[in-house]
C-alpha cells in the first residue's frame, strides 16, 4: 500500500478487474482497478487509448483554419474547440469582435452545453442508473401518477402514452434482438428503480433523442450545419439582415424566431423533464454517494459566457472562473493560463518523452514526441495488453497538473467553484436542490453531484440562452447589425510573431488553447483539454487523476459487471478523442514525431 | 427472463436472417400503425430522391425483410459521424434502432463494456455470419503496430479486420473512414488509414462528409435495408444518388455567381444581400455533395446559407488544399449537367465511358426534381 500525496490510499494487490473499451463515451478508454476480498475498489488505473496528433498536424497551417482542424477534435462537443481557436487566434493578433458576435458564439456555446448535457444524461449516463428492461415490469398508470407528481407541467405523461412506449420495448425485448441493451447488466442488484421509475426514465431516453436534433438548430442557423458548424476570426460568419434587400439569405425575423422557440423548447425540456428526471432518479440513489474524488479538494475553472464581447475577467464571466485546492473553500485563487507556473504538463506515466524525466511543461512551451512503452510489471505484449504496469507509462494522455495539484473540471468543479464565489445563480440553484432532496452540501462530492451539476447547468445555460437572444434582438433594434471584424483578416496586417491563449467552458470542463503565430503560420498550438485533467495518468510526484480518484474507495456489488465504474466514469462525460488528440511541437530537435 | 451476457440467444444458432421476423412486423408489433408506415415509406422515397411510384414498392420491402443487424466499429474519430445520425428526422434515430436495424455493437451507445461488449461483438460475428452490415467510423492507424488506437487491449485495425472477415458489405461513415480526415493530414503522424486500404475484399460503401448529413447516412441503410443491394457507387464508391453532384451545381446563391456578383469581405454589404461566396474561398465548385440540396438538420440550413464558405468536408484529402479561404483557381466550368465520374473522367481523359452512368444520374436528377415540386405543392 502506499499513500499519493494528494492523499489517496493505493493497494494493487487485489483482484484486478479490466475494463476495455469503457463504452458510452466519446473516444476510446480503458480502466483496470484492483478490488479487495470485499470487491472494494482499492486502486485504480485509468487510461487514454487512443492518439491523434492534431498540433502536430497544425504546424506551419493558417491560424485562421485552425478553428476547423481544433473543431474536429470533438464532434460531441462540436464548436466549443472552434471557439476556443478563434479566441486564441484573435487574443494573439489582436482582434477584438462585434457585440452581435459575442451574442450568437455565447447562444452557440450554451446550446452545445445544453445539448450535450441532455444526450449525455439520457443516451450516455442514464443506463447506469435506469433498467429498460425492468420498466417492462411497470404498471402505466403508476407511471403516469408519478410523472404528474414529479413534473406536473410536463404534458406527456398520460397512462396510454406511458403503455404505448411500454408496448413498444416489450415487442423489442421479446423480438430477441436485444441491441443497444444487449448484454447489460440488468439483473445487477446495482440497479434500485422501481419499474415505474424505470419506464418514465426510458420513455425520456426516447423523449431527449428526438429533442436534441432540434436543440442543434441553433448552430445550424448561425453555423450552417451540425455536428461541426462554421466559425470565424474576428466574429462570425452569418450577416444579419432582418429588412432590406436579400434579408431571406440572412438572420433574419424567421431566423430569430426559429431560434428563438428553440430556446424555449430547451428551458421547458430542462425544467419539466431534465431536472425532475435527476431529482426523481438520484432519490432512490440517495445513499448512493461514492465517487466525490478529487471534487471536494481540487477544481479548476476557466470561466466562460462574457457578457461584453472582449472582455474575459473573471467578473464579466457568466460561467465562473477560479482554482479551489487543498479542499479549502474559503479561497478562490485566481487563474492565469498565462503563467508559466500555473498549468504545467506531466509525461512520465504518459506514453510521451520529454528527454529527461521528471518535467513539467507550460503549454505554450510544450513538447511532444510519443514514446509507446510498456513497464517490465505488463501482463501481455506490446499488442494485446492483459494487465497494464502503472508505475511505468500507460495512458495516451498527459497529466497537466494546476500549480502542482491534479485537478477536477467540469460541471462540478464550476459549481464548486461558483458556490464558494458567491455565484448567485449558482447558489440559489444549489441549495434549492438541496432542500428539495433533503441532503447536506456534503452530498454535491459525488458521482451523483456531478450528474446534478450537469443537470442544473443545464438549466443555467437555458435561461442564458435566452438572455443573449434578447441582447441580440435589443442591439439589432438599436441599429447595429454588425458580425464581424475584417480589419485584421488580412495577414499581411499581422505581427511578425505573436502569441494568444484561448479559453472556454467546454461542456467537459476547462479548455485551453494556446498558440504561437510566426510569419502568417501556426508556429506551436498546444490544446489542454477537459478530459485530459480529469483522465489523466499518475504525475511524477504520484498524484492520482481525477478519474481515478473518483473511482476509490467504491463498492462493486458484482466485480465481474462495472456497472459502479462505468457511473462514475460516466458522471464526467469523458472524451478521449478530445484529452488524447495532444501535443505539439515547439521547433526545437525535441519535437520530431517519429513516423515510422 | 434471464437477458444477462447473453444468455438469452436471439435466435436458434444458425438461423438465417430470412427467419427473422420482417421489419414491418416489428414495426407493427411495436404499434406503428399501417399509416405511420405508409409515411414512413414516402418519406423514405422522398429521401432517397425517388418518385411516389416508387412507395408501394419499399413498403413491399419492408414487409418482406428482415432486421439486419449492424455492428458499428470506431477508431481514430471525432464520433461526429455518430451525432450526425442521431440527428437524423427522417427515419428518426429511435426508429432506426429499435425498428430498422438492429444495432448489436456501438461502442459509443451500448449498455454493456469490456468483457461483455466485446462479448456482444463475437456473438453478433458468429451468429449471422455474412449477413451483418459493418459500419466503420474512424480509422485505423498503422504506425506503432496499430496501438494509437486500442480496443480490448489490441490494435483497433485488428477489430476492424476481425469485423469485416464475415460481414456482408462495409460502410466507411466519413471522411475518416472514407478517405481519413483530419488525423491524416499531413504530416499524418499516426498513419491513420483509410479502410479501403485495410479491407480490400468487400463491397465498402463511401458515405464522405465530416460528417455526412445525417439523412444521407439513414438514407444509405434504408436503400440497402428496402432494396437489398448496395446502391449505385461512383468510381470513388459513393452512393451517386447523394453525392454525383456539386454543392456548386445546386447552389441557390449560384444566380449570383452567374451574374459576378460576390461577397467581398466578411459581413459587407453583399454578405448581407447573399451574393455568391467564391472570393471567400467558398470549395463549393470543387464538392460532391447533398448539402445544397438536401441540406442540413432536417433541411433547417446548409454552410453557404448561414454565410461561411463550404470548407470540402467530403472531398479526399480537403485539409491539404491550402487555406479553408483561399479562392479556388482550377474552376472549369462544367455544366450543370455534369457529374463526379463526368468530371474525373474528362480529367482522365477517358470521355465516353459515363455515358451510361450520366444517364442513370439525369434519370434519378428528373426523380428528384419531381420529388421537389411534390414537396413544395405539399
């Protein structure tokens, strides 16, 4: 046994459990954990497996395309890489955009919250929690009794409607043809819904499949298409016309109101179905409150959501930015991605070279040249790994550490962070559910309070979305129709070398993007991305990342069916394409990538 | 019931894909009604850019087929193509997978991992041995023997290869799958490779795009489910019927082109008017695609509509072309008339061949025609 210095108890001498692929995730990933005689899990090994190259890629290419490359590092997230480009690029050219601009890329970014929030709760979490096959089991009039006890304004809650979804899933069990649900784990005692609960929950699964292709019409309208919109340095791309001459080409009145009732239809879903959903669901998981990790001692946030366009401090930020460490929650500290000091890349658990070991790297200093390597304590071969050696290299992913601290981002760790601040959004939100649940504050650090946070950030970004919808509208009535900056899209406008920094709420958690511009070109782009803090391998000094951490400590009722591994994994929503996609290259002979 | 790992078997071992039950029967079973089908099957033909003659024949189909199971495969991906067909409104997604296919193997949506995942991949391979559609988004990488992508502990490419020994025909969902995207930009560090390059002995259908639209994407499984063949390929194997065509050809703004009348810079007046995006560096003269015409999220809008150029997301190697803003300077001006096997092979110098193939494209172009004035009378 042995303790890391962010204070976890490690035992690997417990049965070890694999699991390869995690499943219901963006990317690919792999977990082993050691359990006791009890199944308790007592270490844990999380790892990215899979890499991409895309600095690499980006090197000597036009800054105003790199958007479009960072874009396709994640189609789940899809446009919040984009927008972290583009900020990065105009935060090193100095570039500054039109309010109308900063209005539609907040409405943009928010609908990708609340669209990935809503399919990663229903299409990507909610099995963990919820049965299909057990709903079969329900009587529809209870269901609909509970429905209307849950969310009473929620209109889709009759009997014959609950029998009708019930019909259909039992003709899809009973076909044979098992599908999606083929070999779960659904006579695991993990599962604690009623039936009735059961049903309503997969009737919602069903509900959030047909909404979220709706949701994304946002970014159609103002990005041309989804996944994967359009973006722009210095604004964005769509003119807005809503009288004159070929306004039917542009953002026009229809436009607006298309947008618009999107909107609403997102802040009804969030309040009569999300919401509900989570209360209902995280009651009859109330005692269930494993998972907390790294959450109540170490979260990061960038902030996100200006309210004036250009403006990035922290109090102009809707979404909250600050560091929490040490579990102290008094103190907010303040975050600067400029700081050489503050955010720092680990490789020695990582399957990355530096030249020598033991070194942690500032982003814009960064240096990647992949070294795939396994320990002498590997089970296996090179190319069918059993068991891997933790104490050697094992991830695809890099450790960045915040001052030295392994950190948690995401929805937790910006309430977390917006809770400790005083944010009064957040705080009202947080106790208010709370109360309505009846549990301690405590309660927020766990797998459970990250699907919360989620869910209540989701609601947040309703009510934001609307807010710049209206900003939008009020400024175009006052006259000012403008999108976009031109004055520096000409590159012969630009400095001979310049350098930016990026940086968003994904709805992963805190993103960064920094770049060096030397003669036109991408010199150095260095993406730190939310998984890559929340999956990351063990750091040199031997702190645990936050997937790990989280895992710690939990019960397995069956160590041969995750389902306790893949809740908690899933609270964070990772995205393996997005943490592994790394590096990039600072000219110096460190950065060759080898091709073999 | 027992439904745990497996144990409760689909069907008896060695059963034909014949005996399982049709499509329509599930769907019926699952209480659509003869009406909701009927739509269903005119949207299907409307889709699939085919005349309402042609609806009475799909739902025959429908009632006369089976379930076909999918095991869809990722590697070095975005998962874009996934969220893609999610979005899909016509079929929707949960009819897609609760009554169309039955999707046995998705990393990406499945309930089950690791042991039991892969558990439902080998049950799925044995079991209906030549008869499964594999669907393939990402790529593999070869560099590093394969371990830049790991499932299962092993190389990705050994999946893939393992799916596709048995499968009926393959689909390459992408520009990753396709061609290779943006992994495989130069300088292409991980090797990421096209699966045509890996899977050289099946019938692999090319469905490009970064993502492909989503109808696109349930339009080629409905065509293969409905008429139970592969549908008509290009030379680069795509489906022609979606992709024979430039973005350029259909383009609404092209009046504007036509006329010389083209957005200057970002948000100038003729921005805000709608004129044509070519000095934009709009790659919608070079692009075989549906966007201008089938559009995007159930037709809500396509690139050009919302302003930015189409940055060529479904032509191979579209992020080595220079800058997303640079004017394309190899236009010729082909007719409307023509056609992505017309135009390779005119640059090939081969003039002649396509005959046949343009004739077949004009033909389904009148069908399409016809399907756009039913919509627009509806």
């Amino acid at each position: 046994m042995n303790t890391t210095p962010n204070g976890f108890d490690l035992d690997n001498s417990g049965r070890r459990i694999v699991v390869d692929p995690v499943t219901r995730i963006e990317g690919h990933m792999r977990c082993e954990v050691n359990v006791d005689d009890d199944g308790i899990i007592r270490n844990a090994v999380s790892t990215g497996t899979m890499w991409r190259g895309l600095e690499v890629i980006l090197k000597g290419r036009d800054p105003r395309d790199a958007w479009a490359f960072t874009e396709r590092i994640c189609g789940v997230c899809t446009g919040t890489h984009a927008l972290t480009s583009v900020r990065a690029v105009e935060d090193a050219l100095g570039i500054t955009i039109p309010d109308n601009a900063n209005s539609i890329r907040n409405m943009m970014q928010l609908n990708l919250q609340i669209h990935d929030h809503i399919v990663h709760f229903y299409h990507l979490h909610a099995l963990d929690w919820v049965n299909p096959v057990n709903a079969l089991k329900a009587d529809p009039k209870a269901t609909s009794e509970l429905q209307q006890a849950v969310s009473p304004s929620h209109p889709m809650s009759s009997p014959g409607y609950f029998r009708d979804v019930q019909n259909r899933l039992k003709k899809f069990v009973e076909s044979g043809q098992l599908g999606l649900f083929k070999n779960g784990y659904w006579d695991n005692p993990a599962y604690l819904l009623p039936p009735e609960a059961d049903l309503m929950a997969t009737t919602h699964y069903l509900e959030a499949l047909d909404l979220q292709k709706e949701i994304v019409k946002v970014h159609t309208i103002f990005g041309g298409k989804n996944p994967h919109p359009n973006w722009l340095v210095g604004g964005v791309p769509c003119p807005i016309n809503v009288d004159g001459v070929g306004s039917v080409g542009a953002i026009n009145m229809e436009r607006l109101n298309m947008v618009s009732s999107i909107i609403d239809k997102c802040i009804e879903f969030n309040k009569n179905v999300y919401l509900p959903d989570v209360k209902a669901i995280g009651g009859f998981y109330k005692n269930w409150l494993y998972g907390g990790g790294l959450s109540s001692q170490a979260c990061l946030a960038y902030g996100d959501i200006p309210e004036h366009p250009n403006d990035f401090s922290a109090e102009q930020l809707h979404l909250p930015r600050g560091a929490i460490i040490n579990g102290d929650l008094s103190q907010v500290h303040d975050v600067d991605p400029r700081d050489p000091e503050q955010v720092q890349e680990y490789v020695d658990h990582s399957w990355y070279t530096y030249g020598k070991p033991g070194q942690g790297l500032h982003p814009w200093d960064g240096v990647t040249e992949p070294k795939y390597e396994l320990g002498p304590n590997t089970k296996g071969t090179k190319t069918d790994i059993k068991e891997l050696d933790e104490a050697a290299k094992y991830s695809w992913i890099k450790a960045p550490r915040w001052k030295g601290h392994a950190m948690e981002v995401g929805p937790l760790a910006r309430y977390v962070v917006g809770y400790a601040k005083g944010h009064e959004d957040i705080k009202d939100q947080v106790d208010g559910l709370l109360r309505d649940m009846n549990l301690p504050l405590e309660a927020v650090f766990s797998t459970l309070g990250r699907t919360a946070a989620r869910a209540l950030e989701s609601e947040y970004c309703g009510r934001l979305q609307k807010h710049f919808f209206d900003k939008l509208v009020q400024n175009i009535k006052n006259g000012d129709s403008s999108t976009a900056n031109v004055e520096k899209w000409d590159p012969s406008t630009w400095p001979k070398e310049a350098k930016g920094v990026g940086m968003t709420e994904a709805p992963r958690g805190a993103l960064g993007h920094w770049i060096k511009i030397k003669d036109g070109r991408i010199e150095n782009y260095q993406c730190v991305v939310p998984t890559t803090w929340n999956g990351s391998p063990r750091d040199t000094a031997g702190n645990i990342g936050a997937f790990e951490a989280s895992l710690m400590n939990t019960k397995m009722e069956r160590p041969d069916e995750p389902v306790e591994i893949l809740r908690t994994l899933h609270s964070f929503d990772p995205c393996l394409a997005c943490s592994t996609h790394v590096m990039s290259p600072d000219g110096d002979e460190l950065t060759t990538v080898k091709v073999r | 019931m027992q439904l745990h790992s497996g144990e409760n078997r689909p069907s008896e071992e060695g059963q034909h894909l014949s005996q399982i039950e049709t499509f329509y029967d599930v769907m019926r079973r699952q209480g659509i009604t003869r009406r909701s089908f009927m739509k269903y099957c005119s949207l299907t033909a409307a889709a699939l850019g085919l005349s309402p003659s042609f609806v009475p024949k799909i739902a025959h189909a429908m009632e006369t087929k089976p379930r076909t199971p999918v095991i869809w495969v990722h590697g070095l991906e975005c998962t874009c193509c996934s969220e893609s067909f999610i979005r899909s409104a016509h079929p929707l997604a949960k009819d897609v997978v609760l009554s169309m296919i039955s999707l046995d193997y998705d990393d990406t949506l499945m309930a089950a991992a690791g042991h039991q995942a892969e558990a439902a991949l080998q049950d799925t391979i044995e079991k209906y041995k030549g008869n499964y559609i594999l669907a393939v988004e990402g790529n593999p990488p070869l560099n590093e023997d394969g371990m830049y992508c790991i499932v299962g502990g092993k190389p990705f490419v050994d999946q893939l290869k393992h799916a596709a020994e048995h499968a009926k025909a393959v689909i390459s969902w992408g520009a990753c799958a396709s061609y290779g995207c943006v992994q495989a930009a130069k300088p292409n560090p991980t090797r990421a490779t096209p699966v045509h390059k890996v899977i050289t002995d099946k019938p692999i259908i090319k469905v490009p795009g970064c993502p492909p639209i989503a109808e696109v994407m349930t339009g080629v499984i409905t065509y293969m489910l409905t008429f139970d063949r592969l549908p008509e390929l290009d030379r680069q194997g795509r489906p022609a019927m979606f992709y024979s065509q430039r973005i350029h050809d259909k383009c609404y703004r092209r009046p504007h082109f036509d006329a010389g009348q083209f957005v200057e810079t970002w948000d100038d007046e003729n921005a805000r008017k709608g004129y044509c995006l070519y000095k934009m560096g709009c790659k919608g003269p070079t692009t075989y695609n549906a966007c201008s015409t089938v559009r995007w999220n159930e037709g809500v809008s396509f690139p050009i509509q919302s302003g930015h150029g189409c940055i060529g997301c479904s032509e191979d190697g579209f992020w080595d072309q220079g800058s997303f803003y640079d004017r394309v300077t190899d236009l010729t001006q082909f007719g409307v008339e023509a056609n992505a096997d017309k135009v390779g092979m005119a640059a090939a110098g081969v003039v002649g061949a396509g005959v046949a193939a343009h004739a077949a494209i004009s033909a389904l172009k009148a069908a399409q025609r016809k399907t756009q004035s039913d919509k627009e009378e509806a």
